[in-house]
C-alpha cells in the first residue's frame, strides 16, 4: 500500500458497500484487504449484504433523488399555472361575450318590447310571450356550456387531495344526491374498457342551475370530467349534434339531449376524446 492511501475506518467501508468508490480506490483498497484488512473485509461485505436485502424488500427501482422528486413537482406546478391563466382568459372572455348579449337584450327591449312613453317595464312573463329568444341564446348558451365545462376541468383536474367532493367508494350517495340537485336521473357511465376509472362527483353552479361534473382517471394520470346540466334558456334547442371546443384550457366534446347539456373535457387528442364520448354517450 502506498503512504497516501486513506486508513480502513468506517465512512470508507461504507462508501465501498454502497458503490460510491472509483474503481482505483476500490483497487487499492482490494489489496489492502489482502494483507491486513481481513476484518474490516468481513464487516463491509456484510453491510453489502444488508444493503441489498434492504433495497429488495424496498422494491427494484430505486426512490428518485431528491432533485428529480423537485422537479416533477415544479413540472406540475407550471402545468397548473399555465391552466389556471388559460382559465382566466377564457372567464374574461365569457364575461365579455355575457355583456353583449345582455346589452342585445336590452336594446331589443328598448326598441321593441319596451316602446318609450308607455310608462312601465314589461314583466317577465310579459317580455318572454311571443318574444323571440335573441341570437346569445339560440347559438351561444351551449357553447358556453363546454367552456364552463373546461374551466371547471381546469381548476379541478391539477387537485391531488380533493379532486373530486364525493368520491367513487359512494358511488350511490353520489348519483342519489347529484340527481336530486339536477332534478333529473343520473347515470355515471362506466369507462373501465377504456382505460379509465371513476373517482367520483361534485356539484357546481351554473348560469341557469345546478351543474354536475364527474372525474375518471386513467393508469397514466391523466383525468376526463363529464360536465351535465341542464339548459333552461326559453326557446333554446332541445337537441344538438356534438361540436368540438378546441380553444378552452383543455378540449371539449359537447352536445344537447332533450334539453340537458353534456360536456367530456381532458387534455387528450380529439380522436381519443370521440372514443370516450362514443363509449359514454349510450349509457346516459
């Protein structure tokens, strides 16, 4: 052994044991062992052992560093954040779209359901007889719908402790309790042969009542939420084709049954989105 090589004290034998020596000091302190290191031999090989019967009983893959762990986190972090403005913007311009119908309204009102000089406003009943709906209400309102569904999906979807307000455990209580606030039957399709799991419900407000959304969850992490509804503005369609909102935070497939609104959101191509949609739509 040559003078500069360091003395056999435990920090070295655990650095040999745990693989974090170069292969010249492992070198080097291989022939030490040959001369005088016999115990201390025997005691590093041992923790050797122990090493690797406490990672088996841990698993195979190692835990990731600290650093990785930090760093999926700031990935998750930045992808909320990015949702979260992309909600914003889209909540701004909703309210934008909500004034100029009102402000149509009223005009309307003012230059034909409510001539000047009569003296009085018409009632609600009054204004809604005979009236037709204005155009933010025959074209705008389910649109709408699915970026409420979107927005909602994007502040729900990033939740990692409270995800959903039910979860699917109570899968009963949930669709009992839901229905009654909806005031209509509810049935939560079930997605398994597509790769997704239910994790429950919640109830949200929506412009014209109560809203429902659902939340499934594939092996991958990525979540879908189904958005129902009803639509009760006067003289909307009761019925509508799908249409494909792709300028929310997420996309959308949403359409209209016998006045109710459903939209599915999640951050998946269109294409798998419709098979989702195709697979869930029957069994509403």
């Amino acid at each position: 052994m040559k003078p500069s090589d360091p003395p056999l004290d435990d920090p070295l034998l655990h650095a040999w044991a745990d693989g974090r020596l170069s292969p010249q000091q492992a070198a080097r302190l291989w022939a030490k062992w040959q001369t005088d290191g016999a115990t201390a031999q025997e005691a590093a090989a041992a923790w050797a052992q122990q090493r690797a019967q406490l990672r088996a009983l841990a698993g195979a893959q190692p835990e990731p560093t600290p650093s990785a762990r930090l760093e999926e986190a700031a990935r998750k972090a930045q992808q909320a954040h990015t949702q979260w403005a992309q909600a914003r913007r889209w909540w701004n311009r909703s309210a934008v779209a909500a004034c100029v119908g009102l402000a149509f309204g009223l005009g309307w009102l003012a230059r034909e359901g409510w001539p000047p000089g009569s003296g009085a406003a018409p009632t609600m009943a009054q204004s809604q007889r005979g009236a037709p709906a204005t155009p933010y209400t025959l074209a705008a309102e389910p649109r709408r719908f699915a970026q409420q569904a979107s927005m909602a999906h994007a502040v729900f979807q990033p939740e990692v402790r409270h995800p959903v307000e039910v979860t699917a455990a109570q899968q009963d209580h949930l669709v009992a309790w839901l229905s009654k606030r909806l005031g209509r039957p509810l049935a939560v399709p079930n997605l398994q042969p597509q790769g997704f799991e239910l994790m429950g419900g919640r109830l949200l407000p929506g412009d014209s009542g109560p809203r429902a959304q659902f939340m499934y969850q594939n092996a991958a992490g990525v979540r879908a939420t189904l958005y129902v509804g009803a639509l009760a503005a006067p003289g909307a369609a009761a019925t509508t084709a799908f249409e494909f909102l792709d300028e929310g935070p997420v996309p959308a497939f949403y359409w209209v049954d016998q006045g109710f609104g459903y939209a599915l959101s999640a951050p998946l191509p269109r294409s798998q989105l419709w098979t989702l949609v195709s697979a869930l739509h029957p069994q509403l």
